[in-house]
C-alpha cells in the first residue's frame, strides 16, 4: 500500500528527462564500441582496432551471451529483489532510511533499475557526487517507467553493458576480455564474484575488491561451507582479484590486418565518424594465406639476417588491395611499420619501364642487341661503372634476354638512350612519386636507386598487366557498387605487352635464373625480381591475367641480408601465393594488342666465337610494326658497338650528360664561354639532325655552341620530322653572370 502511494506521489513529479527515456532498441542501436571491427569483403572479422581512446568498451553482448554465474552475483550484490519489484525497492528505501535515522550502514537502495536510468541520463552521470534529492525523485520515477516500457531481461542486458566497472572499462565484454582474457560467456563462479564487486566499487583497491568479491561469492553458495574452507577459498579469491586487476589482455588492436586496418578507419575517418564495423576489399582466406606464407618463409631465412616482409595483392581490372601484409609481425622488431608504404630501393624491378620506354620511342625491340660489357660512363660527379649482379658479361645480348635474365649493363646502356630525365617522367606517369628528378639519380636510376613504395610499385606493374593503362589503387573500403577506375594510357599498350612477353619467358630468364626457376607458373604470368645494394631490399612483383602480386622482404632497420637474392628471398613467397590464386582459376596470356606483329627473326655469329654458334637461337619475336626485321648481327666489320636495328636507334646526346652542373665564371667574357652539343651521329642524315632548348629551336647538325645563361635547362634531339631522339637536362650557375646580359648572344649562331 505504501508503495503504491509513494508511485502515485512521484508520478507527479515525471520530469520531461524521465518520462522521454529512449527504447531498448534505441539504445542499442546507438551503442558505440571503443574499437572497430574491420570485416573482410565475404564478412569476416579480419582485425579489431581501438579507436576510442576516451574509454575501453566492448561489443554489445546478449544476455544469452553473458555467464550465468555473472547475472546471479550481479543480482544478488546489486539487487537482490530485481525479479520483483517495478523499478524500486521500497523494502531496500525504508531500511536504508532507518538505517540512516540510527546511524547504521545499510547496503543502499538503488536498484539495477534506477542505476540503468542513471547511467542513461546524460545530464546526471552516475560518480559524478551525491545526488540531490531532486534527483534521486527523478531517478526514480525513470526507473519506474523503464519498468513498464522495459522487460526485466532487457534492463539487466542494457545494465551489464553500459555500467562502468574500473577506470576506463566500461561493459562486461570490455571488463571480462581486459581483466580475464576471454569471453564473459566463460566467467566462473569466481570471476563473476569479482566483476559484481567492481560494479560497487569500481576503483577500490585489490584487497578491498578482494574481500567483497568474497561477500558476493559466500551469498551465491547454496550451502555455507566449512568456516575453514570459506576462509582460504576467500584467500585464494583475493589473490585471484589481485592478479586480474594487474592484468590487461585486451590489446589494442588484434587479428591478421592490422595496417590495413588502420588504413581503412583512415579513410572511414575523413568522411565523418568511423562506424563500429568495416566492411574492406580484402579476401579473408587470402590474407590468412598471404601472412601465413611469408611468415613461415622468413622462419626458413633464419640464419640470413632478415626478418621483415610485405606483401600486397591488387585486382587488375578494380585496382582493389585483395590482401595487405605490412609486416612480419612478431618476427620483426618494428611490426607497427607498414613495408606495403615504406620507401625502399627497387633494385632491377624498374628495368620494365625502362625497356618499355625504349620500345615505345622504336630505339630498340625485344630482339635488338645490345652489348653486355665493362662500361664507364662520364658524368658530373665522375665516372660510373654499372655491374652486373654476378659479377660477370654476357657479351652480345638481345633486348628479351637482357630484360628477363636482369642484366645490369644493357639497362645503362638502355638509359643512356632514353635519358635519366625522360624515364623520371615515364616512372612518375606509372604512378611512382619519386622524390628527385632524373638528373639526381642519373644512370644508376636504371638499377632502382631511387626509392618506392610496394604498393606505388605493384600499382605500376598493374599498369603493365592493363596494356599500360594506369588507375590509383582503389578505396581500401568496399563499395557498395562497383566503380570503374580513372584509367589514363601511362604507357604504350604495344610496348606494355611486349614487356609482359619477356616477363613471362622462362627460356629468356634461364641465364640468370636457370630453366627450373621458381619464377616458372604452371599458369600465364609475367613477373621481374630485384635487389637493392648490398642486399638490403630483395623484390618479386608480377601478374597473372587477373591479379598483380607484390612482393618485398629485407628489414625495417635498413641493415644487409646475408646472401638473399631474388629467387630466394622475395620469389618464393611471390610464387605461392600466385598459385593459391589460380588453384581454381586460369590465366591466360594476353591478346596482341593493334599495331604488334609476331615475325620469325635470326641471330647473326657469335663474335669471335666458333663459325657456327649464332648470337642466340632463331625464334619468332614481337615487334611494334614497322620496326621488324629478320636479321640482327653485330657489325663487327665497322667495329660499331651497335646491332643492325633502326637508323636511328644509336642517335643520342653525347655531350652534355643528364644532371651536368655548369658555373659561369665572371671574369671570362660570356661570348668565350660555350657549351659544345655533340650527338652520336654520322652520315648523310646527322646534318639533318635538330637542336632545341627549352622546346625552342636552337641549331641544326650533329654539333652546336651554345652560350649558355643561368638557370635550368631541357636541351632535345629531334630528327628532320621532329620526332624525339634523345633529351638530357643541364643547370647552369650564373656565378655573377647577369642572364640578360648574355641572353640575346644566344641568336649569334654556333
């Protein structure tokens, strides 16, 4: 009766605050974990990621989900009555209130309603003091409408995830995976003791916590043990409460994706607030396999001096990542660096591009040759030596042999055609943001001494495996529709697919990797391998008809593996996971392309080698038309160090080189101080031959004086019909020299 009155007085006092509680299923619907869970494109969680660091929270459990033992000790510490009263316990009220006449301590009044209704006012959280009347009033009248509009078994769900329970922890799941380490379905009698303890006293000390945890546990026994007994398990539930408030499993972030993951909250981030869950382009069974794979192979390198590792998988036609390893997590000593976005040196695995470039301005085909030996090549800073990597000369060799068994030499020779300024640009147009220009890095950018990334690397080999179109690499979020990327033609689609067909050619690669290579797909692919100086970096990026695979291994700190190559360290790994994309899925090599022809093509005798050993063997060879030919031989009678090619194919600036660095000298008359321009060119056409500087025509011949005036300069080699031969970039320093002092002299002539 009395209760009643008392829910008929405080039903006058229903505050706005009160009466608008929010639903069970608005609640839950607005619950936010304090991490992300990052799904894999089939639904797969691939990666838990904190990313509220305000407060720990966990996932919004089920009551089903919640141990048994944990909602007994939870009613019977925090409200014994819970199944029958309406939201107040007028019994627990009327003792606390004599208890508080009598100067008596009572166990307190609040129910796990009226605690669930202050948890859910936002303007009185619970901790933040004692309550004034008015709002313990209101409070109660919250609980009591929680009552009606509520179920019993939906209160005590909501209760058990949104109570805070000690410092930044705040749910069961958060409190039972932090202090435990498993699931709150697996609590025992003990742990569950434990958790209700907490709820009264979230930051008490561990004895403290100890002793009522102990309280909690004795209430929930359905016989009172021995005195004996009670006391030590009590002893053994106070250490147990003191080595589970020292704990913390619950780590941070947890699963097989964790850069990625952090990329994919990145972008979620920059569109407005990340979600409690991802759904990423990533393959959940191929990014098990992908760290599975190079984690055991990087065990077999033990003993090297290697522990580190990355490896990414792009779908050709989407650009979407379908696996991301950024480390090789804890075998490396610096697994929170993502190696899929380092910068490191690509060794030979610019070749490619390289060759592509060549190909594509018709100085040379795949069956050109070129003369694999002892080069010295002059530059601004001296002399440079290109070697091979074992060391040793091929002698004549043809572009498909060159590129395939990764010879060093023919790569120099192929750059000091093309220009380190004209491949910079060819790199930066395959998406490889190179920090330095092409004068910085000079010849040695033909052996990859610049610095990538792997997944700039594998999206610019994607190109290759799309006829030299290039898109970015896609959203690492999956989109709810398909989207079709911004394709631009980076590379010439003839020279892209010739590239692809010397990539794909074990019997050219013998010479350096043998003919039962690991490079060798029981499937079409086409892949290139590297290494960086002094072994620091090892590569094997290639493509199927579906896929591009990226491969690095080495180690974050930058230090030098011991005897790792390609075929040993980064092809392995590159090779299996190849396979596991193509157990159920075949690839098939590319269509020709318009503009390419297939001719049959003979090689001329082996210099001074027996009468009947020819350069290489007879085969049939792709040529962008109109430059095949049937026969290629070393004009050894001229002692040309060229190959019967194209007319023009040898025609290049001799002098200057790439990156040469002038300084004017003031006390010299600027009429007294000329450049001399010299190309490689002879006969009746050199006289043809036509100089521009900075896209201006300059002179004409196969030499040219020039005076130059400071700044930084493109000087270019065009034939009669403009098309380009060679360019080089030049910086000249005014050293007191005033440029329009000396500018007009530049029309005088030679």
């Amino acid at each position: 009766m009395v209760g009643r009155v008392a829910a008929l007085l405080l039903a006058g006092l229903c505050s706005g605050a009160a009466c608008a509680l929010p639903s069970f299923d608005e609640v839950q619907r607005q619950f936010r974990p304090s991490e992300t869970l990052v799904l894999s494109r089939e639904g797969e969680v691939l990666q838990r990621l904190r990313t509220d660091h305000q407060v720990r929270r966990g996932q919004w459990l089920a009551l089903a989900d919640v141990s048994p033992a944990l909602r007994t000790a939870l009613v019977l510490s925090e409200d014994r009555r819970f199944y029958e009263h309406s939201g107040v316990d007028w019994q627990a009220v009327s003792a606390a209130a004599w208890g508080n006449l009598w100067h008596r301590r009572t166990r307190g009044a609040s129910t796990i309603t009226m605690q669930l209704a202050g948890l859910l006012d936002a303007e009185g959280p619970p901790g933040a003091g004692r309550r004034t009347v008015t709002e313990k009033l209101s409070q109660t009248v919250a609980a009591q409408v929680l009552e009606r509009r509520w179920r019993k078994d939906q209160i005590l769900e909501a209760y058990l995830n949104l109570v805070p329970f000690r410092g930044e922890v705040v749910g069961i799941d958060a409190l039972s995976r932090t202090l435990f380490g498993k699931a709150a379905h697996g609590l025992d009698e003990r742990e569950a003791a434990i958790a209700a303890a907490l709820v009264r006293a979230p930051n008490a000390k561990a004895a403290l916590v100890g002793q009522r945890a102990c309280g909690v546990w004795r209430a929930m026994q359905a016989h009172t043990p021995l005195k004996s007994a009670a006391e030590q398990d009590c002893l053994g539930l106070e250490l147990l409460a003191s080595a589970s408030l020292s704990r913390r499993s619950w780590a941070a972030s947890e699963g097989v994706a964790p850069h990625f993951a952090r990329r994919a909250v990145a972008q979620a981030a920059s569109t407005g607030p990340v979600p409690a869950q991802l759904t990423t382009t990533l393959r959940a069974s191929l990014q098990r396999f992908a760290v599975h794979t190079l984690t055991q192979h990087l065990r077999e390198l033990q003993g090297r001096n290697v522990e580190d590792g990355a490896v990414v998988v792009l779908d050709n036609a989407s650009g979407q990542a379908l696996a991301w390893v950024g480390s090789s997590g804890p075998l490396s000593q610096a697994a929170e660096v993502d190696s899929v976005l380092a910068l490191r040196q690509p060794g030979s695995t610019l070749k490619p591009f390289l060759y592509a470039q060549a190909i594509a301005q018709r100085r040379l085909t795949a069956a050109s040759l070129i003369e694999d030996s002892p080069a010295h090549l002059p530059t601004a800073s001296g002399l440079y030596i290109p070697q091979n990597y074992d060391r040793q000369f091929k002698g004549w060799v043809s572009v498909r042999t060159a590129l395939a068994a990764s010879l060093n030499v023919p790569a120099v020779r192929t750059l000091v055609m093309v220009s380190p300024d004209a491949f910079f640009a060819q790199l930066q147009a395959v998406g490889l943001p190179l920090r330095e220009s092409g004068g910085y890095f000079g010849y040695s950018l033909a052996l990859g001494s610049s610095e990538v990334a792997l997944l700039h690397l594998s999206n610019a080999f994607r190109t290759l495996a799309n006829g030299g179109r290039s898109s970015p690499v896609a959203s690492a979020l999956l989109p709810r529709q398909p989207q079709t990327p911004a394709w631009q033609q980076a590379l010439d689609a003839k020279a892209a697919f010739i590239v692809g067909d010397i990539l794909s050619d074990n019997n050219a690669r013998a010479r350096t990797f043998g003919t039962d290579s690991v490079l060798a797909t029981r499937f079409w692919s086409a892949v290139k391998t590297g290494t960086s100086k002094d072994m620091r970096d090892n590569w094997a990026v290639g493509w199927s008809a579906r896929y591009t695979v990226g491969v690095w291994v080495g180690n974050a700190s930058g230090v030098a593996m011991h005897d790792v190559s390609g075929s040993s360290g980064a092809a392995p790994i590159w090779a299996a996971i190849m396979g596991y994309l193509h157990q159920r899925q075949s690839s098939l090599a590319p269509m020709p392309p318009a503009g390419v022809v297939r001719v049959p093509v003979q090689f001329g005798l082996l210099p001074g080698g027996a009468a009947s050993t020819p350069l290489e063997a007879a085969r049939s060879e792709w040529f962008v038309a109109g430059t095949q030919q049937a026969l290629f031989a070393v004009d050894t009678g001229a002692g040309a160090a060229g190959a019967l090619a194209l007319p023009d194919q040898a025609i290049r600036i001799t002098n200057p080189v790439a990156g040469t660095i002038l300084a004017l000298d003031p006390d010299i008359p600027p009429k007294h101080q000329r450049l001399h321009l010299n190309a490689s060119a002879a006969g009746k056409n050199a006289a043809q031959l036509r100089w521009h500087l900075n896209d201006k025509p300059l002179g004409q011949g196969p030499s040219w004086n020039w005076m130059p005036w400071p700044g930084r300069h493109r000087i270019t080699l065009t034939d009669a019909r403009g098309t380009l031969l060679d360019e080089v970039r030049i910086e000249v320093r005014g050293a007191g020299v005033r440029a329009d002092a000396i500018a007009p002299a530049t029309q005088r002539g030679r």
